[in-house]
C-alpha cells in the first residue's frame, strides 16, 4: 500500500486490459487509496466521453501528414513571430537612435538645422536614413556610450 499504482497499470485497468489477478490488486489498492481511485475515475470518465467516437475512421497516413503539418506551422509561426517583433521593434529602435543622436548633435553642432531634418521626416526609415547619413559624425559607440552612461543628463 506504500507504492502508488503506476499511471500505465491504472490505464491499463481503464482499458480492461489487466488480468484478473491485477485487476483485483489494484481494485484492493484504490479502495484504500483516494488519489490512484481519482486518476482511475478520471480516465473511466475519458473513456466514457469518447465512446461514441470509438469506431471513427483515421484516414491512411493520417498521423505522418499531421506531424508533417504540425513541423511546417511550427516554423511557419517561428518565422512570423521573429518578423512581428522586428516589426514592431524598429520604429521604437529607430527613434530612440535619432534622439539619442539628436540630443549629442545638440552638444557639438547646430541643432536646428538637425531638428528640422529630423522632423521633416516623416517615418522611421528616413530618420534611419538621416542617422546613416551622418554616420561619420557619430560613431555606435558615441550612441552606447551616450544612452547607457549620462542617461539623465539632457537638460
Ligand atoms: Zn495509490
């Protein structure tokens, strides 16, 4: 009575699919054991709910074509998800650069002039364009080291 009866052995019960004889030790078990009697109620339940669909057909290489299926969305979904985040990302990403970028010209250079531009712009790929444009004025670690250690220092 210490040992549980195992998941296989309780579904193997459920299916009639035991001997006599391990068909009376697990019945002498559960009766004294409410949590194996639990998992026995609910797979004599699963089994009563699919009865009716007990005979329906599966169509030939049914489960080949349905991992085959499942393999394809799986990648499928992989990929969209990665453009749905660089999507989504971007203009953020975008934005944040032409600030930070802005906000360093503002220190060096005449700032109008690159605010205008920045504002005539009127989507993320053009102020992506402006940034690339004005690469040589700026360099990765400029815009690192500018957002990542004076964060607060824009006044
Ligand atoms: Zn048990």
């Amino acid at each position: 009575m210490n040992t549980h009866i195992s998941s296989e052995n309780l579904t193997a019960y459920a299916d009639s699919a035991v001997s006599a004889h391990e068909r009376l030790e697990i019945e002498r078990h559960i009766s004294a054991c409410s949590q194996c009697k639990i998992e026995v109620d609910q797979l004599l339940r699963v089994r009563e709910l699919l009865r009716p669909h007990k005979n329906y057909p599966v169509p030939p290489f049914f489960a080949s074509r349905l991992i085959a299926k499942l393999n394809a969305e799986n990648k499928r979904s992989t990929l969209s998800d990665f453009v749905w985040i660089a999507k989504r990302l971007m203009p953020g990403f975008a934005i944040f650069l032409a600030v930070v970028w802005l906000w360093a010209s503002s220190k060096t250079s005449d700032v109008s002039s690159v605010a205008e531009e920045y504002f005539a712009s009127s989507d993320s790929t053009s102020a992506m364009a402006l940034l690339a444009a004005n690469e040589r004025d700026l360099t990765t670690e400029d815009v690192l080291h500018l957002a990542v250690l004076e964060p607060s220092d824009s006044e």
